[in-house]
C-alpha cells in the first residue's frame, strides 16, 4: 500500500503560464522552476512551462542549471543565485547558462544580467554601472509587492529610472506578485514562479487571480477507533477526547512534509472536512470524525478544495515553504504526472 500519492497535473501549469501571459500584456513569462520546481518537479514543470510560451527557466545555483541542460537542449537557462568560483563559471559557460551578477567582476563568454539593489537589501549592485559587452539583461528583486504597495512602486521606479539609457537590454525586475499586482513592473519579463504551480503569492485563495494548484496530495485513512472520554491519540496528549469521539490514523506526518505546527488545520476525509487534532508525529498524524469511517477512506491533504495557503496560515508559515518540504522519495509516496 502507498501511504501517499503526489499528483502533478501539467495542463494545471500551462493554464497558469497562459494566465500570466495574458496578465502582462506582451511580457515575457519567464518560469522560476528552482528547488526541484517548489517541489513540483522541476524538468516536468519546465517542459509544461516552455510549451506553454515560458521565454525562460530560472534556477537557483549552476548545479540545477546544469541538469536542466540535459534536458532542454535550447532553452534559456538563467542561474539566479550568486556564482562563486571559477568552476561555476566554467561549468556555465560549458552549458550555455547564463548568470546573475551583483558584485565582483563580470565573467567572459556567458550572458550576464547585471542585478541592482533598489531595496531587497540582499545581492545586487548598489549602482548600476554602464553594461559592458556580455551584459543582455537587467534586473532587480521585489522585496513586498506582495504586502507594501507604497515601496514596491518605489522599487520600480528606481529600476525604471536607471535602466532607462540600456532599454536596449531585457529589463526584468517582477516576480509572481509584480506580475499580477504592478502593470509598471513588467518592463521585458517577470520571473513568476509560485503563481505557475497555481500558488497565491498574497496567501490567498489563488482562484481569486485564476490560478490553478497543480499539486494533489492524498492518502487514507488506516484506522479508525473511538476514545472514550479521557483518552487521548498522539505524543504529549495534546487531544483528549471530552465525549465519545471517533479518531482516524493517517499514515503521513512530519517526515513526508506534513509538518507538526499543522495541528488545527483542516483536510477533507471521504470529500468532508475533518480538522487534524494532537500531536503530528514523524509517520502518522490524526483526523476527528464525526462517525466511524471504514479503513481506506480516502484523505486529500492538498488540493480539491484543501488550500495549502490554508496550511501555511495554520502553521504561520507561507505557501512557498509547505510545498517546498513535501517528501516525494518514492520510499514515502507514489509521485504520478497527468497532463488535464
């Protein structure tokens, strides 16, 4: 028996890049496809993406560069994050990827996109210089378009200001949030990433900006039993039933990315509702029922009306990061493609 089953549907990533393309207007869409894809997956999500008119695929280090290069033979590749040694640079060059630069000097035989400060406050340059030769794009990062329109339009205004002489060059300054909230953020490109795995980048509900969540997660249930009045389910004995209560066992816990501060949260037990209650262990976590369900009755954990904005408001944590912690070893979960 599979204790879990990932489902990623492909057509979900292609309605979300078409949304997107629709929503900027004549910019690009260029697909943020680093971790693994959010752990969606990252060469199955990029070829959705790219067939869907994604311009280009964002990673976060040469080495996830690199292994998309395997795969796409064509495709822009550009690595985000900072390259540090003369080997990186090598291997980049060697693949054809190109890089991101906020400091030091500009390597030779590759295409760099110059990164500038205008209130991340992470990497980039504090001044823009005149690009050299090599240089095809430039860039910045928004630090709260999804939170602070007052600084974002301030970011964007400095990009602008300072792009200007070089509109020559691809300028790129949106991410997922820019891209749906700011029109004056789409310059050339945004670099959308949660919003193509139908993520809300606001923790909302991602409908709301006709996104669609790619990722279904589902199990069942393995037992069931009823405690008595007093009696407890799960370390610490955090749930202690007040009445009769019947518990259901859910073969997933922390170790499959169903981390322990969702307790509270809801997921839906034969298509219902049913809160999760005491502690999560590491395997197992457990649902109250309203009545005594056979075992196998199906559990969705994500997906199908469970948002896992949802889990992330629960866990006082963002979207980004839940998905991003989901196991999918085979050891631990069956992971199954479809194309909708």
């Amino acid at each position: 028996m599979q204790r879990s089953e990932l489902t990623i549907d492909l057509g979900a990533v292609r309605r979300n890049v078409t949304r997107l393309l629709d929503v900027l207007s004549g910019a690009q869409v260029w697909a943020v496809v680093k971790a693994n894809g959010y752990g969606h997956g990252a060469v199955d999500v990029a070829a959705a993406a790219l067939g869907a008119g994604a311009g280009v695929l964002c990673v976060a280090t040469v080495a996830e560069g690199f292994e998309l290069r395997d795969e796409f033979r064509q495709a822009r590749i550009l690595v985000m994050g900072p390259t540090t040694t003369s080997r990186e640079i090598a291997l980049a060059r060697e693949a054809g990827l190109e890089l991101v630069v906020s400091t030091g000097e500009i390597p030779e035989g590759v295409g760099v996109h110059l990164k500038l400060d205008t209130g991340m406050g992470r990497w980039g340059l504090s001044e823009l210089p005149k690009p050299p030769d090599g240089v095809v794009g430039l860039m910045s990062h928004l630090a709260s378009a999804d939170c602070d329109a007052e600084f974002t339009a301030t970011q964007i205004e400095r990009f602008g200001a300072a792009t200007e002489p070089y509109r020559h060059l691809t300028r790129h300054v949106a991410n997922s949030a820019g891209a749906l909230r700011f029109p004056e953020a789409r310059f050339d490109a945004a670099r959308c990433g949660v919003a193509i795995y139908g993520l809300s980048p606001f923790g909302a509900d991602p409908g709301e900006d006709g996104l669609e969540p790619a990722l279904h997660w589902a199990s069942q249930l393995v037992q069931v039993r009823q405690l008595a009045p007093g009696q407890s389910t799960g370390y610490g004995r955090r749930f202690t039933a007040e009445r009769p209560t019947w518990i259901g066992i859910v073969p997933i816990g922390y170790a499959d990315g169903f981390r322990r501060d969702l307790t509270g949260t809801e997921v839906r037990v034969g298509g219902e509702p049913r809160r999760v209650v005491g502690t999560i262990s590491m395997d197992a976590l457990a649902v109250e029922l309203d009545r005594e369900l056979p075992a196998g009755t199906p559990v969705t954990l994500l997906g199908h009306g469970v948002l896992v904005e949802d889990h992330a408001r629960v866990a006082g944590t963002i979207n980004y990061e839940l998905v991003c912690g989901i196991n999918s070893d085979p050891a631990r979960a069956r992971r199954v493609v479809v194309d909708s």
